[in-house]
C-alpha cells in the first residue's frame, strides 16, 4: 500500500484549511465516514476539502466544529478560503473553476450561452454587463479577465478532454453586433479545432430532448470522483453523490445521442460566422 499523502498545509490557504481539518480530524479519533455523518455531504467531498482540492461551504463548517468541538475555528475562516478562491469568479463557480485544470474529461450541456471555456471577451463582457448591470466597469472587466484565463487550460502538456454540447439558439442569438458574432463563432470553430475538444449541436428542430434544462457540467478526475454542477442566475451546485452523478451522465449521453454529429455540428458554427459576416443573420 502506498504512503499516504498528506497535503501542503503551506500552498495555500485551502490546503491550510484542509490539512486542520485532517489534523483535528485524527486527534478526535473519527473517520471521515465518522465526520460525513449527518452533514448531507458525501464522503470523497471531505477528502477533497482535506487535500486542499475543494473549499470548505459555511454549512459543513458548522457541522465540523460541532463534530469535532472545534469552537467555531473552521466557520471563522470559511470566509477566508472562500475569497482565496473567488478569483474574479462567481462565489458559486469558484470550486469549479479551481477543479477545471485537474479535470480528465469536461462535458458541458449550454442551453442558452455559449460555454465559458468557448467565450470571447466580448461575448463574456456583454453577457456578465446583461446580468449584472449595477457592477463597475473595474468589476466587470476583473471577472472577464476571470473568465478568458480558464481557457488556459487548453495549453496543458495534458489539457481535459473538452465535450461541448450546444443548443441551435445559442448560436442564433445575436447577443453581440453581426462582426462580433462572427468573431465569436470563428473563435468557437478554432477552438474546437486546435484542442481535444468534441462540439455538438442540438438543432431546433428537436422538440423534446433529454436535457430540457439549465446548465450542466459533468468532470471527471484521474485520481478523484466524478462531480456534476448545475447552474442558474445567480446559484449553482455541485454535486458528487454517485446514484446521481450516474444519472446525469446517462441523460449527457442520451443528450449526445439527440445532437447532430460532430462534422455537422462545426460546420453549422462556420457557417454562422459566414452568415454574421455577410449580413445573411442580423442583430
């Protein structure tokens, strides 16, 4: 059996807080099976916390110092890993963000924008201002910067396998000037074509099809479990417990089953562009 490995409480404020939590952890005598218990958190979720992959959320911190008698330590500095991590990202995506370098394989479900690791600046600008129309100019461009670092990851000597899955209408909105769009879905197609990257359309004329809902990502890891994350305005969850992640993974299939081939769905992207370009789709 290999060594253990415990985390570098030095790295970062989350690995700090993960490897206390082992530390009191042990001296409490509990397992995490022991610590999970009554926290409606899975148990491969603590043990990312304790290896510094995940952020702790305020409502497992209670649970923990109740637990372990802690005295309120690890709630006092939640909100402290919680801004270590922030980056200029939603509250909500900030683990998700964390997790994307280290991820195997990502499957995003987008029904209505173009997903963020696909954006341009200003895709993202325009749509983060549409949400948000009270933020700063500063804040705005903060978390677009934020958001055009993610795709990074794509330069990795071993990049995620990326799998998009599109809506039609994503690419029929003209949420940006027609020279724009074109930009967006010239930058979309070399994307795709540059990284081990899948894109697929749904085409409108499919009336009913296993994903009738909100965002979706699926990530796998190497050397972790499979996550699934939701997302809505303003809100989005994570969730790792298997019967579930099983299930959403079954629909995501179903899903790519629904969708128009991968040859035709990039061809449907190129010719957008072409079509933004000669002024044949308008804003």
């Amino acid at each position: 059996m290999p060594p253990r490995k415990d985390p570098d409480a030095s790295a970062n404020v989350p690995s700090f807080y993960g490897a206390e939590l082992r530390y009191k952890r042990e001296a409490a005598g509990m397992t995490l099976e022991q610590l999970a218990d009554g926290s409606y958190r899975g148990i491969p979720f603590l043990s990312q916390i304790e290896r510094g992959e995940r952020r702790m959320p305020m409502d497992l911190a209670q649970h923990v110092d109740r637990k372990l008698g802690t005295d309120g330590f690890f709630e006092r500095r939640c909100e402290d890993a919680r801004r270590a991590r922030q980056s200029g990202h939603a509250e909500h995506f900030a683990d998700v963000a964390e997790m994307e370098p280290y991820a195997e394989t990502i499957e995003d479900w987008a029904p209505l924008l173009v997903p963020g690791l696909l954006q341009t600046a200003d895709y993202a600008r325009a749509i983060m201002r549409s949400a948000m129309p009270w933020a700063s100019a500063d804040e705005i461009e903060r978390m677009v910067a934020a958001r055009l670092a993610r795709a990074k990851l794509f330069e990795q000597e071993k990049p995620p396998q990326f799998w998009a899955i599109l809506d039609e209408s994503v690419i029929r909105r003209p949420a940006l000037p027609p020279e724009l769009m074109a930009e967006l879905m010239e930058h979309i197609a070399s994307v795709v074509k540059a990284t081990p990257s899948i894109l697929q359309i749904v085409p409108q004329t499919a009336a009913v099809h296993p994903f009738m809902m909100g965002l979706t990502r699926i990530m796998t890891f190497p050397d972790a479990p499979p996550l699934v994350y939701t997302e809505g305005l303003h809100s989005g969850q994570l969730i790792d417990y298997p019967a579930l992640v099983k299930q959403y993974g079954r629909s995501y299939d179903l899903l790519r089953a629904a969708a128009l081939p991968p040859e035709a769905s990039l061809a449907m992207v190129e010719a957008a562009a072409k079509g933004y370009r000669n002024g044949e789709l308008r804003t």
